[in-house]
C-alpha cells in the first residue's frame, strides 16, 4: 500500500493535462526503474540517500510508487517527480535540467509570487526545495520562467506582477559578465557571474574595471545580484583586490558524502591574475534570491575578514559554505539530465547559517536594500571596516 501525496498527484496532473505542448513521450515503468537504479549509484555518497529527512524519503516515496503503479508518465510529468526528490537537498546545485526539455522559449510573462509558489500549483514543482529562502525561490522560478512557461503553460500568462528585476536598465556594457558604474559619490562593480567569457577576456575585463575602481578611490558596491557563481579562480581574483592573501579566512574543500567532520584540505589563493595594489576603500556587497555558490563565497570571505558589509535579501545559498563542480547525468531510462555537485566549500570555521538579511521577495525589499547600502557607504562618519 502506497500513499498518493501532492508530488504524486501533480505528476499525475502533468501526465495528462491537455495544455502541454511539450514532452509528450511517455516513460513506462521499466525505464523509471531504470532512472531510479541510476540516481541510486549517481547518488550513493550523497545526504539524500544517506539522511532520514522526512521531506526527502516522503519524495523518494513518490518516485517508487510511480514505478509501482507501473503506468507510463509523459517525460515532464516524471522529471518532476525527480526533481522533488533532489530538490529535497536543499541545493540548488542539485536538480533536473528543465532547460534541455524546452525546445523554445516563452513569450509569456511569469504570474505573481503567490500563484508561483503555491504548494499543489502547476509552477511550484519547479522551484528551489521549501526550506530555500521564499525570495531565492521567486527570484529562480522567475530566472527560469521562460523555459518553463514553455513547458507547461505557453502563452497562457499574459500579465506579470511584482517583478524583482535583476538588471537595472543601465547603459553600461558587460564584458565578461563584469562592468563598473559611477554613481558620483560611489562607484559600484558589477559582476554578474564568474564564468562568463574565456580566460583572456576576463583578464581584460579585471584589469579594466581595477583600473578604473583604482582611479576613482571611491567607496565601492560590489553588486552580486543575480551572480549564480563560477570558477574559483575568478572569485580569487575579486577577493586579492580587496584584502591581502594573509587576511583571507579559512577555505577547505571535500567530496560530497565525506565525513562531515572532515572539512578537507586548505585551499591556497589561486588568483586568475594577480593584483599589484589593493584597494583600501569603504565596501559594501549587495546579494539577492538568484546569489549562489561563488558569489556567495566571496561575500562570506570579505564578510568574515571585516573588510565589507553585506546587504540585500536573503540568497540562494547559505553563509559558510557550498557545494561545486556540479556534473550532468543522463538517466538510462527517460534521458533526462540531473546534475550533481561533487564537492563542497567551507569557508570559515562556523556552521552553515542564513545571512542576516530579510526574506522579501518584493521590489520593495531590494530598493530598501540599495538605500540601506548607499547610506552605509556614504556615512560621514564611516571608517573603513579593517
């Protein structure tokens, strides 16, 4: 005997509602045993299969009693049902590529936050997992919505509300997912990710934006809002501009499933280039929902060393550490793709925390936020924080 819970009872929503467009095939049961046999060897060191938690063995559930029930599930529909199990991790790192189910993209517009991440709705099976912050999961589902808008709903949404945008509508250029902007009284660098470009156009885009930063000598806003991460040696780079490597915290890495006594080895700096002369201005670094992995690290290093402040809304991720180097999986049975980190992060010597900041998914929230950044950098009687 087996219960139908909401991560079932969707998936059989999924299966035969009508409005889909996408992803009719149909997965029979052998090739769902055959996805659940793979994800239990691509998973074997791994928390989910590992922990008691009541959410993921309820999700584990759902996927089982699918391959009970033994009736074929169109692709989307079982894809959801994995998703709910790896979701159940409470990582981002760790979920299905909806993505590569879309052949198109949507030219509807997402519906409001509630109507997104409402338990038992249609869009809510593709969100971050529940324990996420409410304003990491909006930011998601809205960095995704034109994928799955495809996948489930095309065209049927036509009015957005309450949009927390990550781009502003400026005019600058950015060059290898990197600009700086000048405000007046305060200069502030964006970095949207840590992966964009090759080597040598980061290298350019670094040294540009140093130099311009350098020039100016104003108090600094490292923007990192919507900066989903990359590769460590860019984050590095970021972090030598702003302290010397003897001030760096603690960093260790391990293979995910290792024993979570054992943190790992020390990771030494290892810069894409390195920075002559450091800057010693005011810093303040902004994060919203969509700030994740390598962005977060780097906050967490300056937040750690005294060197800045931390302001915006509750991120992605959590304080102390994440996990990396996700790899794509091809399930035998339905082809579809999960990824899976290998490696975790610790940064600092505490436990992993939420930032202190506000879990508001609304415009208001961030606009609070940048007040509350420029006030802090512009203080008159603001001392540099080392």
């Amino acid at each position: 005997m087996f219960h139908f819970r909401w991560g079932f009872a969707i998936a059989l929503y999924l299966a035969f509602c009508p409005s889909i467009g996408r992803c009719q095939s149909t997965i029979d049961g052998a090739a769902m045993l055959k996805d659940v046999q793979a994800l239990d060897s691509i998973l074997r060191n791994h928390d989910l299969l590992n922990g008691s938690d009541l959410r993921s063995l309820n999700s584990r559930d759902d996927l089982l009693s699918a391959v009970e029930v033994n009736a074929p599930l169109n692709r989307l529909a079982w894809a959801q049902l994995i998703h709910g199990w790896l979701r159940s991790a409470n990582d981002a790192h760790t979920r299905v590529r909806f993505e590569l189910l879309a052949d198109s993209l949507t030219g509807s517009l997402p519906p409001s936050s509630d109507e997104l991440l409402r338990i038992n709705g249609v869009w809510e099976g593709f969100a971050p997992g529940p324990e996420s912050a409410r304003c990491a999961r909006v930011a998601w589902m809205r960095h995704t919505w034109p994928w799955i808008g495809t996948l489930v709903l095309n065209d049927a949404i036509s009015q957005r509300s309450d949009v927390l945008a990550v781009d502003d509508g400026g005019d600058y250029s950015l060059r290898a997912g990197m600009a700086v902007v000048d405000h007046g009284a305060f200069s502030r660098w964006i970095i949207r990710d840590f992966s964009s470009g090759s080597r040598s156009a980061f290298k350019r885009a670094f040294r540009q934006c140093v130099r311009v930063l350098d020039k100016a000598q104003l108090p600094i806003l490292l923007d990192l809002r919507g900066n989903l991460g990359g590769f460590r040696t860019r984050r590095h780079a970021v972090l030598s501009f702003f302290l010397s490597q003897a001030e760096w915290p603690e960093e260790r890495e391990s293979k995910i499933g290792a024993d979570d006594k054992f943190l790992g080895p020390l990771i030494p700096p290892m810069p894409a280039l390195r920075v002559h002369r450091r800057t010693d201005v005011p810093l303040a670094v902004m994060v919203d929902g969509l700030s994740f992995s390598a962005s977060l690290l780097l906050a967490d290093a300056l937040l750690f060393s005294d060197r800045a402040h931390v302001f915006g809304v509750l991120p992605l991720g959590q304080s102390g550490g994440c996990s990396g180097s996700p790899v794509d999986h091809s399930l035998p049975g339905s082809g579809l793709v999960v990824t899976v980190p290998t490696l975790r992060t610790t940064m600092g010597k505490g436990p992993l925390a939420p930032f202190d900041l506000p879990d508001d998914a609304s415009p208001e929230a961030g606009e609070q936020a940048w007040a509350r950044a420029v006030q802090w950098l512009l203080s008159a009687d603001l001392d540099s924080p080392r």
